[in-house]
C-alpha cells in the first residue's frame, strides 16, 4: 500500500469568538489516502492554518522538506519510519511547535489506515487492552460576569456532572492569568472558595481535579494558596504554572499537597522527558494531536510508566482525537482517566457535528472503541460545511 495524497481541512465554527479562549472553535482535520483506497483521518489542536502550511508547503533544501512531498509513495503501515523521517527532514523548520502538531494529524490518519486495512481497532496494534472500560472524566467550564455568579455556575455544573453519572470531573477556576476565559478577575481566597463549595456540592465519593491554567508565576505563590486544599482531597492540580517554568513545577511537585499535572501543550516526547525528570510533575498529559500523533503518545505513556507517573491525556478537539485517546488509554495501565464530554454537554459545534460520538458513555464509563481504525464515521457534510477557504 502506498500513500497517495494527504488533503488537510481548516474549520472554524461560523459563532468563533476570537477574544474566547477556546480551541474547540476551529480544527485542522488531515486525510491520508492510499492506493487502495482506505483513507484514514487525523486531528490536531493548534494554529490549524499554519499547520496546514507545514503540510502543503513545499520544501527548499534537504533539511527543511515539505511533509507532504516526504510522505508521497510511503507505505502507510510504516508508522515509526514514517514519524522518523518528518521529524528528521523538517528539521530546520521543526523539532516542536506547529510541524509537530501537524505530525501528530498525519500519524493520527495513519494508525486509522492500520487498522482499516489490518480490520483491527487500534488499541489491538497499540499492543491489546490492558481494560475492560475507561473512565471519562468531564471538564467544567464556568460563567459569569461576577465571582458570585462564576461560583454558581461551576457548582451547577459539577452537580450536573454527577447526576449525569460522572465519577470524576474538574473544575476549571481560572481567574486571572493568560489563560482567563472570560476577563473576569478575583483573588486566591475567592478561588479557594469556589473549590471549596464544589467539593461540597458533589461530596466525596467523586474524584475531583482543578485546572488554574497557568494561573501563577512563582510556585511560592501557588503553594500559599493550594495547602489550604489539602482537605478538598483533590486529585490533581493542573498547570498551575506557566508551561517553561519547569523548575516551579519540580518545587510544587515536592511540596504540593495533591499531584501535580501538565503537559497539554507539549511536543515530543523530548519535552515530557524535561517535565517528568526537571518538573517531577506526577501526572503527564499528552495531548495525542499535539504531542506527536499516537506513534509519539505511546512512547510518552511508557516513558511515563517506566517513572512510576500517571498519564491523563489532555483532548478538546472532536470524536477524532476522542477516538484516538480512547484507543491509547485502554492500551496502557496507568491512565485512570481520559477527558470526555458526549456532544451533547459540549457547547462546540465542530464537536457536535463532525463525528457521530465514537464512544458510549455507560454508569460513568466508556466500553472500548471496537470497529476498525481510529473507528469513526467522518460527517463530509460538515466538514464542507466548516471549511474555510485558505
Ligand atoms: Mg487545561
């Protein structure tokens, strides 16, 4: 089998708000088509017009290829040969970044072509089930144009959660730092507050993380604040420093009184080496577009194993790179959650339509992707719906 073509899709929701900070608003969707015909499809969360042009772009000289001209004629099976030669001969304009997460649709698109073509769900090339189900957890975005009213909305949300038939979820309480949805600021009692309310409102037979995104600068400041939680019995506490501040992380990850998660916008391997070895971070959170497609997650998670640390992968795109998670999280012991909303409790419309929902969510648990490939049904309406013209 030989590849044939790689097309790659910008979407943009037509309701994108550009001052929201929301990546479920757009995609770069990647088709890998083979001489067969078998086509698989791949996604990736990032800037999707400039990782379009890492794939079309022609190259200039040998260590600055385009991806697309390196992967023409190449064996689709071929995934690890396939990953070593984008990685090496983009070099001068990759390593990380863009040409990474673009990488990571396009090994996406390939294990879903192995698996069409071996008539295997990917979790089987990925070395077999080490579970029977996997347990999703849903991530709480709240609103509110007060602290008052941004509490309530996230406590109603974490009760929705549970009433759904969650058994974990985490709260988004983000406010202030770069990464603050909606502009609204409060301080770190306030915060304290909130979290401390949603404990309250779902009780403690539930797990409960809190996401902060990036929230402090120095570790010292995050410590005085998060040692008042340590009777929440949260979790984890997710990047509550900024990506590069990896010896913050190793402070918090000694000190801290719950584990210590990040990672979701990392690229290669090489970076979650950095984090787990310098940030002693317990939980690592690969995003599967992102970080390199499956080829380069599954080296994370057994990076990750062989250091005694969880993997919690990160996924905000569609039922494309749910789908790949999914099949990646049955493959290896030590992920006790994959994020995961059904469409419905999503308010992206790229979400809702681009996919029928790849995975059944049953008393708070998902049954493993079971058809061919990544196994999703690829909706062309919408994708012509939502691609823009670039
Ligand atoms: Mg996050």
């Amino acid at each position: 089998m030989k590849i044939v073509d790689i097309e790659s899709y910008v979407l943009v929701a037509p309701d994108l708000r550009q001052d929201a900070t929301s990546s479920s608003q757009d995609n770069l969707v990647v088709i890998v088509r083979t001489d067969e015909g078998i086509y698989g499809v791949g996604e990736t969360d990032t800037g999707p017009y400039i990782a379009k042009s890492c794939i079309d772009s022609p190259g200039s000289h040998t260590m600055a290829k385009g991806m697309k001209e390196l992967l023409i004629g190449m064996d689709p099976m071929d995934t690890s040969a396939i990953w070593e030669k984008l990685y090496v001969y983009t070099a001068m304009s990759g390593r990380r970044g863009a040409v990474i997460c673009a990488m990571g649709a396009i090994d996406m698109a390939l294990w879903d072509i192995k698996g069409k073509a071996l008539n295997l769900p990917v979790y089987k090339l990925l070395g077999g089930a080490q579970k029977e189900y996997i347990i999703p957890y849903a991530s709480l975005q709240p609103n509110g144009n007060t602290v008052k009213e941004y509490k309530e909305s996230l406590v109603a949300w974490a009760k929705k959660a549970k009433e759904y038939g969650y058994k974990a979820a985490k709260m988004e309480c983000t406010l202030d730092g770069p990464y603050n949805h909606s502009g609204l600021k409060g301080t770190d009692e306030e915060m304290t507050d909130i979290i401390r309310a949603c404990r309250e409102a779902v009780g403690n037979d539930f797990e409960m993380m809190v996401d902060v995104q990036y929230l402090w600068y120095d570790a010292h400041s995050c410590l005085r604040t998060i040692r008042k939680w340590e009777d929440l019995n949260l979790f984890f506490l997710e990047t509550p420093l900024r990506a590069d501040n990896l010896e913050g992380y190793a402070i918090l990850a000694r000190e801290a009184p719950m584990r210590i998660a990040a990672g979701e916008w990392l690229n290669t391997r090489f970076e979650f080496i950095e984090l787990m070895d310098r940030g002693l971070v317990h939980v690592a959170q690969p995003d599967v577009g992102r970080v390199g497609g499956l080829t380069e997650a599954m080296r994370v998670c057994h990076l990750a194993q062989d250091r005694g640390r969880l993997i919690v992968p990160h996924c905000w795109k569609t039922g494309i790179g749910i789908a790949a998670t999914a099949h990646m999280a049955a493959a290896i012991p030590h992920c006790p959650f994959i994020e995961y909303q059904p469409a419905e409790l999503c308010e992206s419309i790229l979400r809702k339509e681009l996919t029928p929902d790849p995975l059944v969510m049953k008393n708070g648990k998902l049954l493993l992707p079971d058809k061919p490939g990544l196994g999703i049904e690829l909706n062309w309406d919408a994708m012509k719906k939502f691609t823009v013209k670039t």
